[in-house]
C-alpha cells in the first residue's frame, strides 16, 4: 500500500481526495496544520507528501524547504494559488510536481504513481551504477598489487604481467604483447614462458584455469583481465 501525508487545511476537499485514493490502494493522513504535519513526518515513514501552500501559521513553500532539507521524499504541491512565481519557487524550492487546483482527482491519483515509479526507477539506476570495490588494486607509487587489500608477494615478471593486463582491463592481450610491453620480460622469451608466469599469479590469486575470476585465457590468442 502507499502511504502519502497530506498537509492540507481545507476538510472537505481532504475528505473527498482520501476517500477517492484509497479506491487505488493509497493511504492517506491529512493533517490540517503545517507544524503538526512536519512532526508526523519526523515520527511515522511515508512515501510522498500533498502539500497545500496556503496553510495556518506557516506557509507552503517554507513547509516545502523544511522536508526537502531533512527528507528525501517525492512532494507534490496542491494549490490554488497559480501564480507562476509560486509554482517556480515551489518547484526551486525542492518540491517534484505542483497541481494547480480545481483538478480531477484521478489526474492527482496517476500524477503519484507516476511520481514514484520515476522515483522507483532512478533508485534502481543508482543502484546498477555504484561500482563493487574491486579486489585486486595496483599501488604505483609502492610498484605493489594488492589482492582483497593485502599485498601480492611477486616476481617482477609477475608483476608486470600483472600490472598491464590490469591497465588493459576487459581487452584481450596476446603473448606477444606481453612480452614487447613488459620491461621484465626478456623479448627472446617464448609463449610457453608466459603461460608459465599467468599460471603462478593464478595461483597467488586463489584462482584456476578452468574457474577463473580475473586471469581469462582466449584461445590462439592470450589472455584477458575482469573483475
């Protein structure tokens, strides 16, 4: 169920707009005065506040900037006031939709759904975008790696086979890139002397061929570095 606050001191039309939402699910306590709706909202959780601009004691767009500064809620501002400059500081002032009134009930009813599916949705895509610590980490400044924060005991071929395919992270790097691009690497070396050195930091990464994590072989080709 969704649950709105709604800070509104004309009874009647809060009588009729509870009545009418709670038909789609939503539940809504209309408190009639500015100050007791701010302490409600401070006491009980909610998922969006109707909030009239014209109220007793203080007005709408200061209830407005007082809920933006403590709350991350979506705010829909209900008002008959429709001068431009209110609904612009309304909307300045940190407030998600404003409702000129007289409207159709059934406009504010898809207006909140619609709010807090836009709501849901941006939450979500947040989500998708914080990035997982990750495990391995170089320290150019120590010529370190560390793995899961602790330091990787390496050769410096290891180390620099280690270090590129980090940098070249997702590509696929060939032998033979390896052994042009790491200085510790004697250019006569062969493929085979590679794979050697790719098997022995897998295992210092806890890790195997036929399951691996970060160090992925590509077939005839080389390798390729994930996590």
């Amino acid at each position: 169920m969704i649950k709105i606050l709604m800070i509104e001191d004309d009874a009647e039309l809060a009588e009729i707009l509870c009545e009418y939402l709670a038909q789609f699910d939503i539940e809504v306590t209309n408190i009639e005065d500015p100050f007791s709706g701010l302490s409600t909202l401070n006491i009980k959780k909610f998922d969006l506040v109707i909030l009239d601009l014209t109220l007793p004691g203080l007005d709408g767009l200061e209830v407005c900037t007082d809920i933006r500064k403590r709350y991350d809620i979506p705010i829909i501002i209900s008002s008959a006031r429709h001068d431009i400059t209110d609904k612009v500081e309304a909307l300045e002032r940190g407030a998600d939709d404003y409702m000129p009134k007289p409207y159709n009930p059934r406009e504010l009813e898809a207006r909140i759904k619609s709010l807090l599916r836009r709501k849901k949705n941006e939450f979500a895509s947040s989500k998708k975008n914080i990035q997982k610590p990750k495990d391995i980490k170089i320290d150019d400044e120590k010529k370190i790696i560390k793995y899961k924060e602790e330091e990787l005991n390496l050769t410096k071929a290891e180390y620099g086979i280690l270090k590129y395919l980090i940098q070249k992270e997702g590509g696929v790097v060939s032998r033979e890139e390896l052994i042009y691009n790491v200085e510790a690497i004697s250019e006569e070396s062969s493929n085979k002397s590679i794979d050697v050195i790719i098997g022995r930091i897998r295992q210092k990464l806890n890790e195997t061929p036929k399951k691996p994590k970060y160090i992925h072989s590509v077939r005839g080709v080389g390798y390729k570095f994930t996590q």
